[in-house]
C-alpha cells in the first residue's frame, strides 16, 4: 500500500487581499507559512518518498516548508538539458532526501482578463451572476482565461502519465498545488460529475490522503486532524 497526499497551498498574499491570483506568482502569506509548518507536523507520521508540485511559488514554497518541518531535505529534478545535466550528484539519496518534481501542469487555472482584479469589484463591475459562473462552473472561463475543465485537460494527464506510475512502484507521494489543479485530480479519481465537481471546496493548507491498494486509490482513514486550535501570532 502507499498514500497519496494532496494539499492547496497555504493562504497566499492575494488570497488574504481577495484577488484572483491564477498563474500571478505570488509568495505564502504569514497565516499561509504557518498553515503549512502545521501540516508538516501533522504529516509526521507518514513517510514521503516523492513530490509533485506546480510552477508557482506558493505551492513550491507550502511544500518546502512542509518538507522542513519533518527535517526531509527536498531536491528539485530539473527538465532543462542543463539544469538536468549539472544538478546531479553520483551519489543516492539519503533517507532524508526526496525528489522533488515541478511542472505547469500542476498550475492553478489561468484567471485571463481577471488576475489581480479584487474579487468584490470584479462582482460590481460584471455582477454578481456572471463572475459565479467563471468561477464556479465546470466549462465557462473567464474572459481569455480557463475553466476548470480546461484546467482538468492538462492535470489529470500529468497525473495519470507521470505520477499515478511513481504511486503504482509502491512510493508515497505528496502533491502541493492549487485549488483548481488539485479539484480536477480529485474528480478525476472520486469520479465526482461536472455538475457536481464546482461545489469541492479544498481549504487551504490542509491535506487530503488517498491510499492506493489492489489497483486503486481511496479516501484514506488515517487521521490527519486539526483538532487545536490556531493562534496566529
């Protein structure tokens, strides 16, 4: 058996500001560094192997300091010849070490003519019925932007080509990305229906674990709990 964890990204700056951020690269807000220290801790218990994350630096930086926290040294692979070529070393891994694999594929979905528009004015200017339906339909983008299922189009097939083979060799696998990347992996494996699929809300910071055993991945029953409170200093 082996896990599978999934986790948004901790709060970004925009998130705190309400701005539709998409592919913006915007860094963790200081409740979002902290949300992602408290899920390195109550991911203690599971050992992890490998990681995926998006190009963007909220999520890379979410699973670095989840990394962190559990004291695992985390080592980007790179895909550019060189990059690939002179970031190698000969010698393996140590078992605090893990490879860490990033990719647009894992992106949040591209907001088009609404990135770093307040989420209330874009309301005001386009009502409210018309900005609902960009964000919370399944195949309406936003203008010169993506819908979810567009987002889907291009994360499930990494999920499936690249990632599902790294669960299948028996590795556990974290996965930091976004909320639209990682609601249309979720539907692609709960088998969740376009209607439907909108109304997932993932909070922030918070994993989901999925164990795979004879062939197939479910909703684990180990117990990833925030039963304390959070006191953000």
């Amino acid at each position: 058996m082996s896990y599978v964890i999934l986790i948004r990204h901790g709060e970004s700056r925009w998130n705190l500001e309400n701005r539709f951020t998409g592919w913006v690269d915007v860094p963790l807000s200081p409740r979002g560094i902290k949300e992602a220290l408290l899920a390195g801790k109550h991911l203690a218990g599971l050992r992890l192997d490998v990681a995926f994350t998006s190009k963007l630096e909220r999520a890379q930086e979410t699973l670095l300091l989840i990394l962190a926290k559990q004291e695992y040294t985390g080592i980007f692979q790179h895909d550019s010849k060189r990059r690939k070529e002179w970031s190698h070393h000969d010698q393996k891994m140590s078992k605090n070490e893990i490879p860490i694999y990033s990719d647009d594929a894992l992106n949040e979905r591209y907001y088009g003519d609404l990135q770093g528009l307040n989420k209330a004015w874009a309301r005001k200017r386009f009502g409210e019925e018309q900005v609902h339906l960009w964000r919370r339909s399944y195949d309406v983008p936003p203008p010169n932007g993506e819908s979810l299922k567009d987002t889907y189009l291009r994360s499930v097939p990494y999920f499936k080509k690249i990632i599902m083979p790294v669960i299948e060799g028996k590795k556990n696998v974290v996965i930091s990305a976004h909320g639209n990347s990682l609601r249309a992996i979720i539907k692609y494996i709960d088998q969740i229906s376009d209607s439907e699929i909108p109304q997932l809300e993932l909070p922030t910071g918070k994993p989901i674990i999925y164990e795979y055993k004879r062939g197939k991945l479910s909703r684990s029953n180990h117990k990833v709990t925030f039963d304390r409170p959070i006191v953000w200093d």
